[in-house]
C-alpha cells in the first residue's frame, strides 16, 4: 500500500474517533507497515492538519499510547461560526406566541450539534471530564455530540424516575423562572463516585435547572467542572448557577416588531 | 502543498460530514491546487477506502455535484459489532428488578450510538429518508446519529406539547403492553408535508409506540420508508406495526438464573 493510501485510512480512523488513542501497532498491523512507516504518515497528517487549522493530533507515549485526534477551531472560527448561527436564531419567523424563540431544529440538528459539541469539548477537555450530563430532553443532541468530541460518556437525568432503570437518585428543585417545583432523577448506576461532570444544556434562563443537576451531582459524591449553554437570557443577569459558559446571550425579544436580539457572549471570544 | 498533506485534509474533511456532497471547487481554492490534481486526490482516498472496507466514496457530476463519503461495513463486520452488543447485553447485572434489561449506557453511548446510526443508514439510504423521527427519550442518540449519518434532519416527538415550540400536532396511541393511552405530539413547523421518514426508536415490545409515531407521520402528509429499532422483544410475535427492521431480538429474561437470552436478528444477515 502506498503512503498516499494509509493517509487516508489513517486520517479516516482519526476523524471517526475523536480524542480516542489509538496505537500505532493497530495501524501498523491493519495496514501492513512498519511502525516507522505509520509514525512519518502520522506526522505528515498532523502538519497538514495544524497548519490548516483542521484539528490537532498528538502522539501519546508509553505502553497505553499512540495517536489521537480533537477537532480545534480558532476563535476566528469559532466567532464565524457563532454569527451564522445567531443570524438563523434572528429570523422572525421563529418567535412562538407567548413570546418564546423556536429554536428546536437547530439543538436537534447534527450539523450544528455536532459542531457546538466540538466547541464545548474544545473549551473544557482541559477540565478532564470523565462524563457529560444533561437532563431531558433538547440538551442531548448536544451533549451527544459533546461526549462523543471528549471520547466519555453521556448521562442523561430524566424528568420521572423510569422502572426500567432501576434504582435512583432524585432530586427536586424550583425552577429559576416559573417558581415552580420539578424533579429530576438519575439511574444509580449512570454515574460512579468521583466522576467529573460536564453539564450541557441547551437554555438557561433562571438556571434553575442547572442549579438542580449539580446538586444531583453532588448527591453522586461526584464533582462538577463545567456548566454550558448554547444560550442564556440577559436577564435576570444573576442566574442561581455562577459559574457558567454561554455560547449566545438573548438579550430580548420583540414579537410586536418582530424582532430577535441575540448576540455572541463576549466573554467567549 | 503535497499530495499527501491534501489527502489527509480531503480524507478528515470527507469523514466529518458523511453523506454531504462537497464540491471539488471547494477543495481546488481551499487547498490552492488544480481540479484535477484534487480529482485524483479523491481516486486514491476512493480506492483505499473501498478495498480496506472504510467507506464509499461517491463522486456526483454536475452543477451541484461533488464528491460525497458514506460509511460502509461489510456484514461481516456488522455481525461481529452486533456479536460484541449482545455479549454486553447478556451480563447479569444488566438485569433490573421486574425483569428489565438496563440499556441506557449503550443507547446513550456516543461510539455505541454513532455505530448504530451508521448501520440504520447504510440499511436505509436506498429508501431516501428525508427526516429521522423518534420519540423521546431513549431513541433520540441513536436518532441522531442516524440522521448524522444520512445527513438529514431529526425530528422529535414529544410526550407532551410544549409552548416553547409553538402549534403541535397530537396523537393519543395504545401502548402494545400495557394497554395504557399515551399521547404524543410533534411542533407543526417540525416536519414539511410529502416528507420521507425514517422512523428509529431503541426497543419495542408491542409496536404501540412505533404505531403512533406512523399514525402522526400521517397527520403530517407525509410517508414512512422504514420503522427500525436496536432490539425487539420475540414475545409477541404480532407487533402493531408489520414492517420493521431490528438489530437484536430479546428472546426472553430469566431473572432468577440470571439469564438474558438476546440474539442477532437472522433476517438482517
């Protein structure tokens, strides 16, 4: 096989993978290539990938090494990135009555999931998340895609406690916004002790909900080292979670005028 | 820019975006080389990947055209990946009280769910499904990746109507088991009439849900081209839906001697 190939079946496996080591001995078996071989391919694929801005791959030593892959943006990417997607978020066309924004096919879409994922896998890996939690039901898609961008897994707390999960943890708590009193329930066995937790949402207004998915974390003897949003409301400015990160900020909406203010969390940038 | 810098580029960006067809314009001013340098590029990438069984490259002629990555496996390997399922299936402590088989980890799994939706779609694509629909909660990762792969929308109906997604549609359905009434609706603006769906869910029993979810495909206008799930239950054998496509069959759980009877569905081989 020519080196061209084992390029693009090496630069297939990586990108199908993310932030999964793989060594080098797997590739050098699968394609019949000296490790040498696979070493000068690998570093061929992590220069044409930095210099492109098209992820990062780095070679891990020792017996539990080898190879992988996270997908990296810069922040001018990231900014472009984040105005397209505010300018679909401002067409008029999605204010609901009652004065709420339609934003469902966006948080279900793969597309934007997928790259939101990477963007908030990019912003914490450094937090070592050994799992990313959401509650149902818009926050999975992207904390799917999140999980998957980290190589952990997803936990998922439900609304009802579910027979066919057997035991759980339950909590309730007062929505930031409604004032009202819900409950949220994890599977005992979806989360080990000492885990380190990444909770994704979609929206945040109160943060009330957030509020209540960390102390569920707690009640898991369980850490938390990052809370994220795609987007949160402007107000109340004083949300009942402090330390948060938010991709947008609705600063308000219009729905006599017909208007929609979004904006990039400057923060972020 | 070297050949192989442009393949491992071509190769990352090509497996990122299954299914989508990318220009050869796109590539020729990204990576600053001739069309037809790229052109055979994609025939190298094209020709490793199908004899080493990674994928299908497909190049599409025309104004609109491209070229296009689909993930492929040979049902070989789709047999031995569904083997290594139902082997983690069949651990005993999987086993919930009331007889349940505990599947949240491997439906909410990221490398689990990818593989999954990549197999629906390879089964499905010939059908041109234009939307995903599950219901939530436990289909929706496995949803999701399917469409991811497919490149197509997802869309999700819920168990109740939420005011945040403006005018729904609702269906009241039969549960196949339990003989209890559910509902179950889906935002109006979610699904465009003449639609083609694919519907996905992570387990039936009696059929009860899938057949709502056809009943509400219905209300849409639109057309159902495949019903599929990760696993069926062999009891009863009569679903209310007739036509449908399952990975896995649950032959039965014995609670008692700690056995879970699970096994590939032979009409899928």
């Amino acid at each position: 096989m020519r080196r061209s190939e084992r390029i693009a079946l090496i630069s297939n496996t990586l990108s199908r993978n993310p932030n999964k080591i793989i060594s080098l001995n797997h590739f050098s078996q699968w394609l019949g290539a000296a490790k040498s071989s696979i070493s000068e391919d690998i570093d061929i694929i992590k220069k044409a990938y930095k210099n492109s801005g098209q992820g990062d791959i780095a070679t891990i030593p020792g017996a539990a090494g080898g190879v992988r892959y996270r997908a990296k943006r810069s922040l001018d990417d990231i900014n472009a990135f984040l105005h397209d997607l505010s300018e679909v978020l401002r067409d008029q066309k999605r204010i609901i009555p009652g004065g709420y924004l339609y934003m469902t096919d966006i948080m279900f879409s793969p597309e934007y999931s997928s790259t939101i994922g990477e963007i908030f896998a990019q912003i914490f890996i450094d937090k070592g998340p050994s799992h990313v939690l959401t509650v149902e039901t818009k926050g999975i898609p992207i904390a799917l895609m999140t999980a998957r961008a980290l190589n952990v897994p997803m936990v998922v707390a439900r609304r009802d406690s579910r027979v066919t999960e057997g035991p759980s943890v339950g909590i309730s708590y007062v929505s930031g916004s409604g004032q009202k009193i819900h409950n949220m329930s994890l599977a005992k066995r979806a989360l080990p002790e000492n885990s380190r937790v990444l909770i994704i949402d979609d929206f945040m207004k109160g943060g009330g909900t957030a509020q209540g998915m960390t102390e569920l974390v707690g009640e898991f003897k369980a850490q938390v080292v990052g809370v994220a949003m795609v987007i949160a409301t402007a107000v109340p400015k004083e949300k009942l979670v402090s330390d948060f990160t938010t991709l947008l900020v609705l600063e308000g909406i219009d729905a006599q005028k017909g208007e929609i203010n979004i904006s990039i969390n400057e923060q972020l940038m």
